[in-house]
C-alpha cells in the first residue's frame, strides 16, 4: 500500500514537470494579453503596456505569473569597472614608447648593416698593408716592391747620401721640402716608384744626382727623391708607413691612425 502512495505521488511530480508550460516571450505575452485579457497575469502585463511603448530604454522580464519587472538598458555605468584614468593613459605611453624603440632599433641595425657592406673586408685590408724586413737591404741600394699595384722604392742611404740630401738650399728646388720631412729615420727613405710628370717608372741610382732618373722626358730627382730637372713637377710620393721594430716596417698604416 506504503508503494503504491510513493508511484502515484511520483508519477504526479513528473506530471507537473511534463505538463509545466514553456515560457513566454514579451512580444507573446503582449500578443497573448490583447487577445485573452482575462487573467490576472495578462491583465498586469497589458496594464504596463503603455511605458513598454513610450520608454525604449528599458526591458521587461517576467517575474512570475502576477508580476512584470523592468530594468534600464541604456546605461550601465553601474556595471562597468572603474579604471582610472591615469593608468589608462600611462599603459598608452607604454605602449607607443616600446614601439617607437622597437623601430628605431631595426632602423639603427639596417643602416649599420648597409654602410657594413660598404667597408673593404678584413682579408682586402691585410692585402693592402706591406710588410717589409729592412735587415734584407744592404747599405747604399735600393729595393723595390709592389705596394697596392704601384712600385714601391725602399732605399738605405749612406751618410754621405743623407749629407748631400740636407745640404741642398730650398731656392733650387721646384717642390720645396726638407728632407728631415721626407724620413722617419734617416737612413731609410720610401717613396712610390711613380714619376709625377706622366707616371713612369724612374730608374734607381741613377740621375744627375745620383737618385732617380725617369728616361721617359728626362725628369732627375736626388737622393730625398725630390724633383731637381726636368719637367716633373712634383717629388715623389711618400707612402704611409711605420716602423714596427729596429729592421722591420708596415707600409700603408701611419703612426697618428694608430
């Protein structure tokens, strides 16, 4: 009997649930209320129809059947979070500052990538210096090499050499330079092996003056490669060069970039 009670009680549960009706919708029940205004739910959703229809900023939400509740839709300051403005404004410069660094970084490594390229490389650079052993150079001779595709003359004077280079006045020369500018060490004289007048290689120990004649138009330079006859009119480059040891030198680096 006891099991009985409990399926029927059961069973009516499940009915009320089964049987519920499905909720309505505004535009339903207000359809619902103009057609059947007969009961009191309807009644009190038709009642509240008139501010449905003269305040569009507010929405209505059934309660239950004997009550209709409305709430605001156009503002919701009320739900929003409150940031302050001074941290929205510092997260903004935050972020633009990182990007501009951020551009000014890629900006700096492409233009020193570009004038990178630009440079000569390590290996040409090495090419271009001349390494020279001053001890394989007897007294009174001259030895020459090849220094950037141009002769190079390296002469050991003797002291009478470096005695008559000094003793020449400056108003008989076309170039005027002493010969303490054109040294580094006295007995060790460099210059190119390039005429100045139409760039021709002048012979060694050899001239009126005992240092180098160009046979080509006859140009005579001395023992300080100064130009003393003939129509060249300046004296023989002098290189950059240093000394790097008693009997040793670089061609083509000088001291002051050292």
């Amino acid at each position: 009997h006891r099991r009985r009670k409990r399926k029927k009680k059961t069973f009516r549960m499940l009915g009320r649930i089964l049987c519920r009706p499905a909720p309505q919708s505004k535009s339903s029940i207000a359809h619902s209320t103009r057609s059947n205004p007969s009961s009191s739910a309807r009644r009190s959703f038709h009642n509240s129809t008139p501010a449905l229809a003269g305040d569009t900023g507010k929405a209505w939400k059934v309660i239950s059947e004997d009550h209709v509740a409305e709430f605001p839709t156009n503002n919701f300051t009320n739900y929003k979070k409150e940031t302050p403005e001074i941290t929205r404004k510092a997260f903004s410069y935050f972020v633009i500052g990182t990007g501009g660094m951020s551009v000014a970084a890629v900006a700096k490594t492409g233009i020193v990538d570009i004038l990178g390229t630009m440079n000569a490389a390590a290996n040409v650079v090495a090419l271009a210096n001349l390494e020279v052993d001053l001890s394989t150079i007897p007294e009174g001779t001259t030895t020459t090499l090849k220094y950037r595709g141009k002769p190079l003359f390296i002469r050991h004077r003797t002291p009478e050499e470096i005695e008559a280079a000094r003793a020449v006045a400056m108003a008989e020369l076309k170039d005027p330079q002493k010969d303490e500018e054109r040294v580094k060490r006295d007995q060790w004289l460099m210059v190119l092996g390039v005429c100045t007048h139409l760039g021709c290689v002048p012979l060694a120990n050899a001239g009126d003056y005992n240092g180098w004649f160009c046979p080509c138009h006859g140009s005579h330079y001395d023992t300080s490669g100064r130009i003393r006859k003939g129509p060249a009119p300046l004296n023989l480059e002098i290189p950059p060069y240093m000394f790097t040891g008693d009997s040793s030198a670089v061609v083509g680096v000088d001291e002051s970039s050292q």
